[in-house]
C-alpha cells in the first residue's frame, strides 16, 4: 500500500481544494497521492495543523501534540504501514527523517570525511587542552589531523564578535583566516564552524546558517575545498565536536549555488551585506550521518 494515498483520501475537502487547485473535485485525492507518492515526509510538510488531526482522527491515532509531533506521528504510521512492520524503520528502506523547525527532511549519506565515533549520537567529548601545530599543516592530513586533536577543545565565551569562535577553531589548527576570496589554508582549503545543538530527541540539528563572506568577496571560490569545524554550546563558550571535510563535485556545487544568499552581516542596523550558506545545506550534504549515525 501507498502511505500518502491514504493520508490523501482521509483529507478534508477544503484541504484537497488548497492543495490541488484546478483539478475537478472527485479527482484531486488521486492527483495529489500521485504527486507525493514517494514523498510522504514531503506531503506531511505541506499540510496544516488542523489537516494532520483531521487524518490522525481519521486514522484512530492520538492527535494531540504540535505540527512536528503529528507529522512525526503520521510518518511513523505510513512508514510502518509500507514496510509491513516496524522492523524496517531507521533502515534503507524506511530511513528516518530528521527534523529541521518543524518539517521533516531525509538526510542525505555521507558526502565528506569525518572522525569516527562509536557512540551516536555522537557524545560531546571530555574536554581537552588546545594543542595547535607549532606551524601550519604541510597537508591536507596534517591539517585533518589538526582537526582530530581539537575534537573536545572548549572555545571560551566570545563576547558580541559572531566570528571570534571561527578564528579561535581555525587558530588550533595552525591556520590564520584569510577573509578575502582566497581560502585558509594555502589557498585551498576554506576553514569554517558550523553551530549544532541537541533536538527534543538528542540528536544534532545545525542551528544557524554559517557566515561565508562579505558582500563583495567570491564565495564560490572558498566552498570548493571546506574543513567544517563542527562546534556545540558548553556552558557560556562552545566545544569542538566533531569536523567534516567536503570537497567540490556536481552535487556539492549545486548544492553550494542553491544555498548560498545575502543579508545584513554585522551589528544590528548596520548596511552591511555578508554571504550565508543555509543550513538546509548540511542535511544534503551528508554532515547529518555523521553526527547522529547512519
């Protein structure tokens, strides 16, 4: 059986109208359970509030709870009910999807490397003493291995400089930020932190998109190469958890070009223009697996 088809037919009429304009009325339950047949978590996303309790009652399932708990609920009753069990959730037949705001979203599998962890999630590690090259990094695994020793270094409270964690993490790892169209590392490899923190369920969600470059700078020239330093809150400062390296293909490029935008960059009120990688980016780019497991 087809999950959506289901979901579809037990929508109201006034749901279908929205979500189905300009197809005749007897046909819109069918033409919207064709669009989203292999999309349940994207048919789940496009409906309201009031459209998830209505298919929850419809299904005998409790209905209570915010949009992310019935959509998560309802994800779990088709998921189930395709697979024929429970057994098959969380595997590549039923991935589980994660949850960005109150969406639900399939993160994509690895895509880059990262340190390995046979815990997930992965735990915030003890914390240890900062210990950067005495020069910078000949290489690329040199410089990897810069990232491995500073996996559990807190980063102190940074005050009201947005970017005084990023030059503090590319600080331990020998490298001195650039800031210019020209990456970190010699050239060639862009040194950035991106912010996580726990869900509602424990897991790592990136909490806000990472700043890239001002306005008149050529973003695209320092996201071909990025070491990502993948820092957590501790307290008043952060830690480093983990890091991911990702280098340029077809999809990572396409990826950068439909994520990268502009908006103010500086204190509020300032005319300031910087740009940003949205955060979407990291769930299609594999960094989700490797904070939370395959």
């Amino acid at each position: 059986m087809n999950a959506s088809a289901v979901l579809c037919s037990a929508l109201p009429r006034a749901a279908l109208r929205r979500l189905a304009p300009g197809v005749p009325d007897d046909d819109r339950a069918v033409a919207l359970a064709d669009d989203f047949a292999l999309d349940l978590c994207g048919l789940l996303n496009r409906l309201r509030a009031d459209e998830l309790r209505a298919i929850a009652v419809a299904l005998r399932l409790p209905d209570e709870g915010d949009v992310l708990a019935l959509r998560a609920r309802l994800w779990q009753w088709g998921a189930e009910a395709e697979a024929g069990g429970a057994a098959w959730l969380g595997s590549a037949l039923q991935p589980r999807p994660v949850a960005i705001g109150a969406r639900l979203v399939h993160a994509a599998p690895p895509r880059g490397l990262a340190p390995p962890s046979s815990v997930w999630p992965r735990p915030v590690p003890p914390a240890r003493p900062a210990a950067p090259p005495a020069e910078e990094p000949d290489d690329v695994d040199a410089l990897l291995a810069a990232a491995d020793r500073a996996v559990g270094v807190r980063l102190p409270a940074r005050g009201r400089d947005k970017g005084a964690w990023g030059a503090a993490a590319a600080s331990l790892l020998g490298v001195v930020e650039r800031g210019h169209d020209e990456p970190d590392w010699r050239g060639d490899v862009e040194v950035k932190t991106v912010p996580v923190a726990r869900d509602r369920r424990g897991r790592w969600r990136v909490t806000e998109d990472p700043a890239v470059a001002m306005v008149d700078a050529r973003p695209l020239g320092k996201l071909r190469r990025v070491l990502w330093l993948v820092r957590a809150a501790v307290g008043e400062g952060a830690t480093i958890l983990s890091w991911y390296f990702v280098e340029w293909d077809a999809e990572i490029a396409r990826l950068v070009r439909r994520d990268l935008h502009t908006r103010p960059k500086g204190p509020k009120g300032t005319d300031a223009r910087g740009w940003y990688l949205h955060k979407r980016f990291f769930i299609d780019a594999g960094l989700y697996p490797t904070l939370n497991g395959p």
